[in-house]
C-alpha cells in the first residue's frame, strides 16, 4: 500500500540534481561533435565546480567511471537520464495559452528531451476550441477529463498570476503530479506534488540591477566614498 | 577616473535582490487589484518567506513603511523600481533567433517591465535580412555596430551551446554590460559583464526528476527497504 500521509524526502539534494542535469546537456554536446570519454575535471571546468564535486555528484547513484580512465559517454547518457527519469518520456498539459504560453509552445526544446505537451487549456473564450501547434485549446473546466484520459503526469502553469492558484487547484484535483509554474506567485500545493519555478522576467530584472548595482559601486568608489581603498 | 582591476563587490546578496524583485511584482499585482498599503506579513506570506526576512531584504536600502502601519504601496513599487534600476527602460540586442529566440521574442512580458528589444542577430543567412515582430534579423558580425550605434547594454543570448561563447565574446567585445544567457553553457565572461543563465528544459528535467524519485522512494519503502519506520 502506498501511503501518502509524509512528504517523501529526495534521495539526492536539489542542487546536485539540477548539476546533474547540466552535466547531461555538455554530456549530449560533446556526443554530437563525437567525443566519447570526458573527465570529471573536465565536466567540472565546463559546468564551473571542482572535479571532485562532479566525482561527488555522480556518486549519489554508485560508481561511474575508471580512476585515470574516466567516464565513456556512452554509458554515462543513459545512466544520467534514467537517474533524472528522462530515460521514459512525459505527457504535459499547458493551461494559460496568452503570450508566454504561446511563445512556450513554439518552443521545440521541451520536445527534444522526451517532453511533449498533449493538450491546452484556457479560460477565455476567444480561444477555447482553436488548435494551436496541432493541439486542440480546451476549457479549463475539462482538465480533470483530458488529464485522466491522457495518462498525464506533469502540467505547464503559464496562466497570469491572479489565476494561478485556482489552476493549480484544478491540475492537483486532476491528479498531476508536478507543476511548472511560469507566474510570479508561490503556490500552495500539497507536499505530494513536485513543482519548479521560473519567472523570465524577475530573471531579466535581476541584470539589469546587477549592472546598475555596478555603476552605483563604481561612483561611490569615485566619490572617495566609504569603499575606497 | 573608473579603475577595472577588481570586481566589483555587489551591494546587496544576489539572493535578496531576487526575492525583492518577487515582492515588487506581487505589489504590482495587489496595485492592480485596487489595494493601497501592505504589509511585511502579507508580503512574507505571499513569498514564502518570514515577515522579519522582508524587513530585512527591504532595509538593506533604507527605512520604508512605519511599525504597525505597514507599506505604502505607490511608495514602494517606485522605490523598488529604482533600487533595482527598472525606473528607466533598457535596450537589448537577442543573439540566435532559432526556435528559442523566436519564442522569446513573441513573449510581451520583457517589454512590460521596460525592457526593449531593438536589434536581432543570427549566423544563418536564410535568417539574416528577414523581419520578426518588425526587426530585421542582421548578421552577427554587425553586433558591435549596432550596440554602439542604438546604445544598447544588455543582450539576450539564444545561440545554440556550440555557438554561445563566441557570441558571448562578439558581445563583450561590442561594449555589452549583461547577458541573459538560455544557453546550456557556462560562458566565460570578464569580471565586469554581469550575467543570468535559465535553462527552460533543464529545469523541466528537474521537475521529472523530484517526480521519479518520489516514486523510487515509495517503493523503498513500500518494498520493506531501508528507510522504512
């Protein structure tokens, strides 16, 4: 019997996974331009950490690689992605087709790592019942229906931050069992569904502070201010 | 005289300059829903983080608000602006206009928080010379004259990973002060360019991951395993 009364704690910390990730994309990259073997320092140098954070990382899930050999690439892909799940693909639903859905949609890079969005909802009426990309746009009052029917596991948020808890709402009584939330909001979600968070936008507004944090330095320093040296 | 030797410390952890740009957007949620003050407890609980943490993040550049009155909100939505330096609108150049680019192109959400796209550059030359979103795609060998000749500061790098350093160099060299880099590389960058990387199909990856392991985890113990009570 599957209880489900404690959130399940990860087996690996967050961060080590999502180096594990990055480690897979160079991984992909250096199988196209048909390298075979890398090294531990070598992924360090291109992801930014120490070699032994990479030995570190991989060791989560046993033992890859041959001291002084290092890893072949052909068995460290697929081992990558089995530990990250990637190894199967995955059913998404989108619900919120306005501009960053849209854009989202368009975006063949989901598709190319086993991630295929199966069907679109929306509230607003002007778009319910088009087909965009080849997919039907449905009310999102019929998500609990194509959710079940479907088999899908994982849901696209990409509707506006006033409407997204009540979506999210709806994908948990479906039965989705992870959340990619593109609104500018936390939601409240129960310890059993899984969620990332990207906000494009915060990310753009925290370069533009980062040069500005800069200049504003740069003319303290200038002044004969309290940073001087 | 601007002395370059060193970086340059920031003035604040990049990790409260991320969080005040999530209270900045929800406060511009709460303006657009007709609300007039808030408070540190409304915003903490709306972020996921304590009342004392928001304190303490908006301290960081002065006294705003009063013990027991709260935030005004049109006073601190234009103060928040200027801490992170969106009180003044921002030109971008985008760099790789594949199906990424083209997504970030057609999303409106830059625009709407005074970012501006004014320029588009891409290697293939079946895209050079045509329009998008009425600009012209212009080869990537023009990037240092088009900074210099529209101002621009901050670039969007879309390029695929084989081509992302050298375009990350193109942009340097032009005189470019960030990147917002998709691509799935780390980029070497002089101290003095800042930088923000997100990887849309990596953090999906990350979602499937907390997914799997969830379902590995209650096997374990559904299975009498080790972690079991």
């Amino acid at each position: 019997m599957v209880r489900r009364e404690k959130p399940v704690p990860p087996l690996i910390p967050k961060v080590a996974a999502s180096r594990i990730s990055r480690y897979l994309r160079y991984l992909e990259d250096l199988e196209d331009r048909g390298e075979t073997t890398t090294s531990s320092r070598q992924l360090g140098a291109a992801l930014g950490v120490t070699a032994a954070q990479v030995r570190k990382d991989l060791g989560y899930f046993g033992q890859f690689g041959f001291p002084g050999l290092g890893y072949k690439i052909s068995n460290l892909i697929p081992e990558i992605r089995r530990i990250l799940g990637t190894e199967r693909s995955w059913n998404l639903v989108m619900v919120g087709i306005g501009n960053l859905g849209n854009a989202l949609l368009r975006y063949k890079g989901f598709a190319a790592h086993g991630f295929r969005v199966v069907a679109l909802f929306d509230s607003n009426p002007k778009l319910v019942g088009r087909t965009l990309e080849g997919l039907t746009v449905y009310p999102i009052t019929k998500i609990a229906q194509v959710v079940h029917a479907e088999g899908v596991e994982l849901a696209i948020l990409s509707a506006p931050a006033s409407a997204a808890q009540e979506v999210a709402d709806l994908l948990v009584g479906a039965g989705i069992r992870g959340i990619y939330n593109f609104a500018p909001v936390l939601l409240n979600l129960p310890e059993d569904v899984a969620y990332v968070s990207v906000d494009l936008s915060v990310e753009l507004e925290q370069l533009a502070f980062l040069v500005s944090n800069r200049d504003r330095e740069l003319e303290r320093r200038n002044a004969g201010g309290e940073s001087g040296t």
